[in-house]
C-alpha cells in the first residue's frame, strides 16, 4: 500500500467482506494506540443519527 499524504490520513474507503453480510473500515494506528485497544477486544458499535460510535464494551 502507498503511503498517504499527511493530510489525507484520515480518510477510509469501506471494505466489503468476504460473504457479503459485513464491511470493514479501517482505523489509525495511533487512535487505536491512544485508547489502548488490543486485538479481539470486544467494542460497542451504536449508530447515532447519521454516526456510528465505537467505544470499549463494557459488562
């Protein structure tokens, strides 16, 4: 993959996943850094009005 332009690391194109029953986006590394996510952690995906918000599951 080529390298992005700084002002174009924000921007995602979403991905269809093999099956056709999901998509995928992909995130920054240093957001996912910041919140101190791991692999196969469990998030909460909401959709909001016209957002969807990710944020850590909590029991």
């Amino acid at each position: 993959m080529a390298l992005r332009k700084t002002d174009e690391t924000k921007v995602r194109s979403l991905t269809k996943i093999a099956g056709g029953s999901s998509y995928a986006v992909t995130i920054p590394i240093d957001y996912i850094r910041k919140l101190k996510w791991r692999g196969k952690q469990k998030l909460e995906v909401k959709l909001y009005q016209d957002r969807i918000i990710i944020r850590d599951w909590k029991p």
